[in-house]
C-alpha cells in the first residue's frame, strides 16, 4: 500500500503543469524531486541532498571567481550586539521590522539582546575599525559563506525563507574609484555565474535611490525575468561610500600622514539563485537543469529481463566508470522503466540513456536530451566526444531560451499609456524615460505595482532628449520598470 | 608611531614563550597570527582569512573522505522548536543549560520559542520521520556543515566558544549492526584526518556511559593529549540505538510488512580541530603547521638591494609560478628580512627560502625548515621532487614527535597511589583498570580531577584479570584517565 502511495506521488501526471498553475508547479515540483521540504519552524526549509549538491556547485563556482579577485574567505559571529545595528541610521531603519532576537542565554535573561544577523556589515566593520590602522593595511577584501535570518511574514522555498544561505563580501578600499571598481567585478562575477553556468539571462544595472540597500550610497542588482513576468533580484553589489566606516570610526593613516575613512563595498548572492533556475528552466514535466550545476549529467537506466540483468548492469557501470569526467548515476531501482523515465525527467537530469541488450549488442546507444525531448544516437566509440559537445549545446539552449523570453518580454514604451497596459496584461518589464524624480517612481508604483528595477549598465552614461513618461519631465535615460518579485 | 608599535606587536621577542605560560602563548599566537580575534560578542570569536584557510583545508579533506561513505549534504534550520528539544529526556537534559533562545521575531513576541541549534538531531530526525517510510528509504545518510551555539561560561578561542562551526553527519539504518559500521567508518575517518593531514596522535575508543552524548547508546572519540596534559576531545561518533527514533516516531515498514524503528547514528568534527593544531605543534617562535593542511606549504623572501630589486621580484614569482602544484607564496614587503623570517616563523610555514642575487646566480637555494630550523641546499632543477619529499619528511616528523611526545605522556598505572601521582604531577594520562562501576569513576574524578577518557579500541575486547584501581574489584579492561580539556 505505502509503495502504491509513494509510486502515485511521484507519477508525472501528479505534477501540476508550470502553464497552468505556476506558483504550485513550483512548490510541487520542489517537494516532488526532493530539493527541498518545509522545516517544521515557521518560514524555514530544509534543503535537501539534491537542493544542497546545486549550492554546492554553484559556491564551487563563485567561490573560485571571488578568490580570482584576491578576496579570502572568513567566518564572523551569528549574533549582533543590538547598538551595533542600530549605528547607521538607514540600516537600522530596513532591517528592524525583520529581526530574530535572542533574549536569553544559559538560562539566564540577556542584559543586551542579540540580534541574529540579517546581514554582517555591522558585526564585521566593528572588527575593521579594530584591524584597520594604516594604508598598507587596505585594501581588506573579505568574504564569507553563511546564514541569514530575515523575519518574513509570507515565505516561498528556496526564494523568500526566514533564514537562507548566501555569501557576503565585504571590502574596505584607500579609494572611491578602487572600491569602485571592486563593486563592477562583483557584479561582473554574479552575471558570469548567472550566464555561464545557471544559464540564465538578466539585466546588470543601478538600483535607483529608493530600492538601494539601506546604508549604501550605490546598489547594482542583477534582474531576472520570472515566468510570471516579475522581476527577481538575483545578486546585489553595494557602493557603501564612507557611510559605514564613519559610523563605525574606522580609520588609517594615509601616506600622507593624515586620518581617512576607508571607501567600503558589500555584495551577496544566495540560494535564492537556486529557486531562479527552478523557475526559468522548468516546464511541465519538472525541472531541467543546466549541464555545469546539474547534480547528475547522464542517467543510464539500464533496461532488462530478468537473465540479463546482471549483464546489463554492470555494462551501465562500466560506462559510468569510463565517463568520470562527467556526473554520471546509473539508476538500477527495481522500478518500471516508465517510472524510472518520468522521476529523471522530473528531476531535470540534461541527458538520459537508456540500455538494454539492444544497445549492448551494436554498440551504438540512444540519449535522451532533457531540454528539446530529441533522441540521439551514437557509437559507443564516441560517447566522451559527443557527452562534452551535446552538454554544451545543452547549457546554450537554455541560456538561448532564457535570452529570448526575457528579451520578448521587455517592451520599449513610449508613454504612461503603454506602460499601463504592459503591466495590467503582465506582459513583463517595460524600458521607459523617467526623469529621477522619487515623487514619479513612487506615483507610478502605486498605480501600475511596478517599480524601478535598475538602470542597465549599458545605458549609464546615456544623454538621450526624452521625456519621463509619468511626469512629462526632461529624461535622459531610460530605466526598467517591473513588477518585483 | 602607528607603523612602529605595528612592527613591535609582531616582534618575535613579544610572544610569551610557551614553555613559560602555555595558556597565555596559546591566546597569543592566535592573535598575532591573524587567526582570530575576539568578537565584540560574549564568548564568540572571528575566524580571520588565515585561520579559515586552515579550516577549509579541513573541511576538503573530511568532506571527501565522509563523500565517500556515501554520505550526502543538506542543510536543516538553525532554529528549533523548544518543543523538539524536549522530547529525548536525556538529550535536553544535557543541553538545557547551554541554549541560546529566540523570544523576538519580526518584532513580536513569538508563541513558541525558538532555540538556537545546540546539536541538530531533534530538527533533523523530526524530517526523517517525514521522509523515512519503507526499508527502500535506508539508509538515510546525510551530513551538515554548520554554526552551532552553545551558552559556554569560560570560553577559550577555537576550544570553547560560543559559536563555533563544525559538520554533523546523521544516518538511519535498518540493522543495528549497519549503524554500527557507521559509526567505526565515521571514526576512522576522524582518525584519518588527525593522524594523516593534522599530524595529530590520539586514541581512538569508547567513552564511559557517564561520558557519552546525551541521547546516545554508546559514544566514541578520538582523544588528544595536550601539551598541559589534558585529554581534548577531538572528534565523536554516536550510537544512537533507537533511542531518537522512538521519540520522534521514525518508523519504516521492513519487507517482513511490518513496521520497525531504524538505528541511528550522528558524529562530527568541529573547528575544535585547529584549537588542537595550534597548541600540539607550536613551539616557542609561534605555529607549526603541517605541510598538507598550511594554507601557505613554502615562503619566498626576496632580499634584495634597490639596484636588483626588480630582477629578484621577478625570478621569486616565476619559482612560484613553476610550482604550481604547491601552495607558495612571497612576500615582497617592504619590511627588513628579519622581521619578514620571524612573522613567517611564527605563522608556521612549513618551509621558506630567502631569494637573493647570489642564489639566482648560483641556481642553488637554501631552504629553512620550520619544524626542525634545519637548513637544506637544493639546485634549482631539483626543487620540485625536493619540495615534495621535504613537506612530506615535515608532515611525518610533526606527526612522530605528536605520536611520542603523547606516548611518554600515557602511563600503565597499576595502582590507585601510582594514578594519583601521575595526576597530581600532572604528568599526563592513565591507562588503568577500572570495574566499570560509575561509582569508582565518579569517585576518582572528585579526588584527582581525572575522568574516564575513553576505552581504546584496541582494548574493547579484552578479557583481562585485573582490579580496579579505586574499589579493587575484578576488572577486565584497562581504560584512559586523564584530566578533560
């Protein structure tokens, strides 16, 4: 009966269709390929093996590119003295209404609270006031993996949880151009990783004043395109100016022999990122993943009778050892080949082989693509050649698909009329003049739900004659508008 | 003035000699090494880049070795339930004094309260009970990198903190003999991991029932004797039974149709680990750390006069460059060589070479070793198999005086007078009988401070004829006493 039950809730028809239902496609489809479950605490998750092997692959990833950048790994307290936050007043300001506070400890009532951090600039800076004293001792280019706890109130896995994983940088600069620059690299390191392996597109660009992070002078974001036409926040780099190391008194003597506040930076990406590949990639049969962060790469189901099996299997494990330069699972559960067929395809493995006698006798073997369900055929001679080039065309289709959905869903408009329209049909983000004034983004926000994601890099330095497209107003630059996720 | 009291807190004269005050030499070295620092938190530290870089170089050797067990990872909340934590009596018994508690979220008082993970075994065996249903799910096995707090009173850095961050496997089994051989495979590795990479002797066996973890069947540890000779308990390994599983309600239908409750074990390794690093291979001038856990394996100094300074940075990246499969660095600071051989010296470097102009000539260089303040020539061409044995030659050398300095330490007592000797002298450990009664061990911890530290395995077996040292009973066993870190 139990075995009936668990065959029913993995069975493809179980799975809602991502275009019908989106929002339960994916938190069925998280539950069902066990990337992650609800945690029996209020807005937490557990995340899963399969979940956990994505994050590790994506911080094997990053975390070599932010190594590339001279930054080093290192581990800071959980808790935050309370006073501590409360320093920067915009800080302390965005992350009151979300705070975890611990008020007692060994038994005993704290007489200071302790704040679980919702993010460390404050904990980590107090320590650079303490190690920072001369201008040799900068640039200080720190990083670390860890959890955060943000109290939300409405949580959705792996996307807005109360507590998460991330990486955080945190660096202090003897210049504004050099943090400057540490702030572009950053941002340059998170388009990589989203492009190049996560496969999916997104607009690099600046925040604008009011959906900065709070404490920074400057926030850059790289945007996603959901499949719902809103607009995810996939990494942020923060310019934090001198707005923390004057509030924190950290300071260096300069080769001139006169004290300095250091320039600072921050910059976070989390695992956030893994609920944005769900969402972009997945379609109605479950996920599909990307070749370079995929757990497992090939699946060979190895197909048999009962006097062949042992053959068969240890055929299958036999390519598998031949292919350790790829992420290669042989999957000999005692299963129907259907079943075993649709729980891959639902876990979003890129290529799926299946072998039987057939296959064994020629030499030449079937696989299955997971992204374009197209069958293909080769020797068994040149299976290493053709794993690399089909996996890689592979992780190109999909970065293709994701190029082309979000380019066919941004829309240049012209006037507040089209905008409108954009945003009412959900048609996605729309590319618009708007002259920099808050009064306008706010207007517009109550009117249409959407906001200002970012001013794409490439449009920065634009000085354009238009018009803003609420106010009338002389604009120069165009931003893009959408609703947040 | 700033950049004079820099170079006097580094100078190697201002470190206690830890022959002379270990405990102040142990606080000292961690400080000036940049390992650590305090946190402005009660009982919590930083771990600085050079001290993370040791714990990485941890973490990738046991996350291999645990891997291999077929042991995958995942990540559980941080926070639990009050209610969780409550259920294995023995469990909340030991960790009730320790809690750190979560009363404020999100700005409200919160209805239950949460608890700040102290061990995960309650949060994560509440999800196996989810998961786990048929003896086609088992084995579950599953391992966590993560924080963990526990309220200490007398924290010590790297030993006793607050926080700290360790893994924690935690498996489910169908049989009590499979738990079983995970909890040895689980110790082996720790084993591996000490003896193998941080050069580090201990005894491996099982902890007494009064000493065991809470919740446990049966307890194992890998215990490391420390230059004041005290046993530390570096790493541990639990036989859960089914004690968890009963609790929580783990049940499994077996293919007898019949529902049974799984076996389970957790264990883990903590950044403890480099506490124990620190203080068995230090010496007077500072750190010794081995070959192949140092994130740094050789150090160049240039020495150079301004005329050839240009010509001798160069040649020592290009050496850096060539030995690629090495972790070498250099250091081209603009500080005398004197102060640049002592803060290596004290950092404990395995190996360094001083590159100036007659070396390059010559293509012979000199390399000092910091184990031993051996000198070695070696030609340029030769320099490649040379690192390879010499790091090795150190890794073992580091590893042998451990192993003898613990074995001279470690003293077959035979009676009760001799075992209070050797504790009042505070000559080390005693191996001794003992009838196994927890009244004689509780006895002997009140009048010599010496606890059971373990039973080596080696000695689990045995069938002996001895007397316990306190009531002179028949005793079968000999069992390490020694004062617990």
């Amino acid at each position: 009966m139990i075995f009936k039950e668990m065959k029913k809730e993995f069975s493809k028809k179980e799975l809602t269709k991502k275009s019908q239902n989106f929002s339960r496609w994916y938190q069925e489809v998280i539950l069902k390929t066990e990337l992650a479950d609800y945690a029996p605490v209020k807005g937490c998750m557990v995340i899963r093996p399969y979940g956990y092997a994505l994050w590790e692959n994506i911080q094997k990833e990053l975390d070599r590119m932010i190594k590339d950048l001279g930054v080093k790994n290192a581990y800071f307290p959980l808790f935050i003295p309370e006073k501590f936050l409360k320093k920067e007043k915009e800080h302390v300001q965005g992350f009151s209404p979300e705070l975890a506070v611990v008020t007692i400890g060994g038994g005993e009532e704290l007489k200071e609270k302790l704040v679980v951090r919702p993010t460390s600039e404050t904990i980590m800076y107090a320590m650079y006031a303490k190690w920072i004293k001369s201008w040799r001792d900068l640039p200080v280019l720190i990083n670390q993996w860890n959890n955060i706890v943000r109290w939300e109130k409405r949580t959705y896995l792996f996307l807005r949880t109360t507590e998460f994983l991330w990486q955080e940088g945190h660096t202090a600069h003897s210049s504004h151009s050099e943090a400057l620059s540490m702030v572009q690299s950053a941002l340059l390191n998170y388009k990589n990783l989203y492009q190049n392996y996560l496969a999916i597109f997104g607009y690099s660009g600046l925040k604008s004043q009011s959906e900065k992070f709070a404490g920074a002078l400057n926030s850059f974001s790289y945007e996603i395109l959901t499949p719902e036409g809103k607009s995810l926040q996939g990494a942020t780099s923060h310019d934090l100016g001198q707005n923390f190391s004057k509030v924190f008194n950290i300071r260096f003597l300069g080769p001139d022999k006169k004290l300095h506040w250091p320039y600072q930076t921050s910059w976070g990406l989390s695992t956030r990122s893994i609920g944005a590949l769900i969402m972009v990639h997945g379609d109605d049969n479950g996920l599909i993943l990307p070749p370079k962060i995929s757990p497992i790469q090939l699946i060979i189901l190895p197909v048999w009778n009962e006097s062949a099996k042992e053959t068969i299997t240890k055929k299958a494990e036999e390519i598998k050892e031949k292919l350790s330069n790829f992420r290669v699972e042989v999957d000999g559960r005692d299963e129907t080949l259907g079943y075993r067929i649709n729980d891959w395809e639902m876990r979003g493995v890129p290529l799926r082989m299946e072998l039987g006698q057939k296959e064994i006798k020629n030499k030449v073997f079937t696989l299955a693509r997971r992204d374009n369900f197209e069958k293909l055929e080769v020797k068994e001679e040149n299976l290493i050649p053709f794993l690399e080039k089909t996996l890689s065309e592979i992780q190109d289709n999909l970065y293709e698909r994701s190029r082309q959905f979000t380019l066919e869903h941004t829309h240049e408009v012209k006037d507040y009329s089209e905008f409108k329209e954009v945003m009412r049909q959900k048609k996605g983000l729309a590319r618009a003049f708007w002259c920099e004034d808050p009064v306008c983004e706010e207007k517009i926000k109550e009117e249409t739900k959407a906001s200002t994601r970012c001013l794409p890099l490439e449009n920065i330095d634009d000085q354009l004659s238009g018009k803003c497209i609420y106010c009338g107003k002389k604009a120069k630059r165009k931003w893009l508008f959408g609703p947040a996720y």
